[in-house]
C-alpha cells in the first residue's frame, strides 16, 4: 500500500508537515516553505521516494500569487511605478551577471560538459542565467545544451537561494518594518470565493496562452487589478497561506535524489560557490538601489537576490519586507529574462 503513488505523496505531505511545524517551534524564517522543503529534499537524497503533485503546487502558486496581490494598493503601487528606472536597472544587472557566472561555468567545466563547442556553450550560459529552472532547461534543450546539468545548476542555486537569504535577513534583525499591508485583514468568505474563483481564471487564461509561470502570474495579477481599482473583496486566511507554502516546498524538495547528489559533483559545487557570490554581489547591488531608492536595503535584497519569485515575495511577505516592491522586482526580472537571453544567445551577443 505504501508503496503506491498516492500513499507516497500523503506520506510526503505527513513529512512536510512535520518539517513545518518543528519550524514553527524552533521559530525558523519562512518554516511552512523551509521546514517541508529540507524535510522532503533530505528524505529524497537519502532514497525515500518523496513525490509531489502537480495540481498541489500549481495551487500553491495560486494561493500565494492571490494573496501577494492584495498589497498592491493604488498607493504602493504608484511607488512601485516611480522605481521603474531601479527595476531596469536590476533587470540590467540580472542579465550581465547571469552571463558572467555562464562565462565562468564555461571555462572551469567546457571539457566535463562534453560534446562540441555549441553543447559547451549552451549548457553553461543557460545554466548560469537567472531565470526559472524549467524555462532555462527548455531554453538549453532547445540550443543543444545538457539539459540535466542546466535543471541541477538551476535547483541548486534557488534551494541555496530560499535557505540562506531568509536566514540571514531574520538573524539579522531585518524584520518588520513594512508599513504597507493588504488593503483588507478581514476574511469575508464570500468575497474570498469571488476573488480565488477570479483569480483561478486568470491561471487558467495564462495556461492556454503558454505564458511563464501562469499559477502564479495569473493569480497575481487578477487581485492586483481588484486592489489597484480598491475593491476589497477579502483577505487571506493565514492557513491558507500556510498550505500555498507547504505545497511549494513540497515541490521544491522533491527536486532532488540520491542520484543528483552523484550528478558531476564538481559541476554542482562550481554552481553552489558560483551562487554564494552572487548572493553576495546582489547585495551590494542592493545597497546602491537602496541608497538611491531610500527603501530600505533588505527589501533591496530580496528584490536583487538570484532566487525564485514565489520563495521572495514569501519572505518579504514573512518579514513584512516591502511585498509590491520585492514582487515588481522579480516579477520584471523573470519576463525580461525569459523574453531576452534566447534571443540574445541566437543571436550571438553574449557568447
């Protein structure tokens, strides 16, 4: 019984709820993502066959896309729209550093990549882009590159990303400051049906148009809409919120296997290191934006930081870090990303 696939993914979610709430209790950043997401990642390296559904973590990015667009008030987001020349400016720097640490996968690893030049070169570039893990692999499969070195280069950077960012802002005392808050703390469970139901269709309009990231860019943006215009349909109840994490760190987690710890282990530490500066680098770069912006840097951080939309906005939701800012930022970023580094591959600019 155990060993069928539906008893797995519910001795997964028993797992990753086990790991959330010993989160909780040792009062972790982000525990419903943390906790499940080393919980589920652990018991897949170690062998257990740890799963995931599809239509969980697509419901999870509805659930948080839904609720990350209730801070979009017509105040914040005129503030959002005076930062647009900040937003360019990361999207700028996203692109260069992106290609640098693709320049720098190349020279350490172009032999271990194997295959001709072309292979080579695709692999790392895409390897080393800041975008989603799946767009990059598709990206590099559709250039010839190793799909399977490019997936693990991508999982690696967003699992160090979502455990080391997080934990440093919180010990660091970089918490609540956020003055800007969801125009409603009132759950209305009428309001709340109208607005999950507008908001589901806004997934499912993105799925049938083939855009990136549509669970979570479609939800976003119908309750952006509501809250830009100020209709107050609802707010989002915190175990609601919760589960939306949980099933993300599920899927998170489940990325990994023992296999991939063997998978050209050079490669991943190259990629692990590769990571660390850049964290580092985005967080210089989130001083300058800071100073110039006069937000506060740690906001700057997550909005910079070479992480996943969803695990940011969750911790700037966590932390009360400037939400709309921290989700403009990423959420440009990922549509510039996904819109120019192919076109600027093919067309030879960035080799």
């Amino acid at each position: 019984m155990a060993n069928t696939f539906p008893a797995r993914v519910a001795l997964t979610l028993l797992l990753a709820l086990a790991g959330a709430l010993a989160c909780v209790w040792l009062h972790t950043p982000i525990p419903w993502t943390i906790g499940p997401l080393v919980a589920t990642g652990l018991a897949a390296v170690l062998g257990y066959p740890a799963r995931s559904l599809v239509p969980l973590r697509n419901t999870g990015q509805w659930l948080i896309g839904a609720a990350l667009g209730l801070y979009f008030t017509p105040q914040v987001t005129a503030l959002v729209a005076s930062l647009w020349w900040a937003i360019a400016a990361a999207i700028v720097w996203a692109l260069a550093l992106g290609w640098a640490f693709g320049r720098w996968l190349h020279a350490r690893h172009a032999r271990e990549i194997g295959g001709d030049d072309a292979q080579q070169r695709a692999t790392s570039y895409f390897a080393g882009a800041i975008g989603g893990a799946s767009e990059m692999t598709l990206l590099a499969e559709r250039a010839g590159g190793r799909t399977e070195m490019v997936a693990a280069a991508h999982s690696l950077r967003l699992l160090l990303v979502t455990l080391t960012v997080p934990f440093a802002l919180t010990f660091g005392g970089l918490h609540g400051v956020d003055p800007d808050a969801p125009v409603t703390r009132i759950v209305h469970w009428p309001g709340l049906a109208l607005l999950l139901a507008a908001a589901g269709l806004g997934c499912w309009l993105m799925t049938r148009t083939g855009r990136s990231n549509p669970w979570f860019m479609g939800a976003l943006f119908v309750t952006m809409g509501f809250t830009m215009l100020g209709i107050e349909l609802s707010a989002m109840p915190p175990w609601m919120t919760n589960a939306a994490q949980l099933f993300i760190g599920v899927s998170l987690g489940v990325r990994f296997s023992a296999e991939f710890v063997h998978t050209a282990p050079r490669w991943l530490l190259s990629v692990a290191l590769g990571t660390v500066v850049m964290i580092a680098l985005c967080a210089a770069v989130a001083a300058l934006l800071a100073w110039a912006c006069g937000l506060p840097w740690a906001t700057m951080v997550l909005g910079t930081s070479p992480g996943g939309i969803a695990e940011m906005a969750i911790t700037a939701k966590v932390l009360q870090l400037g939400v709309p800012v921290v989700t403009a930022f990423q959420v440009c970023r990922l549509v510039a990303v996904l819109v120019l580094v192919e076109p600027l591959y093919r067309r030879g600019w960035v080799r």
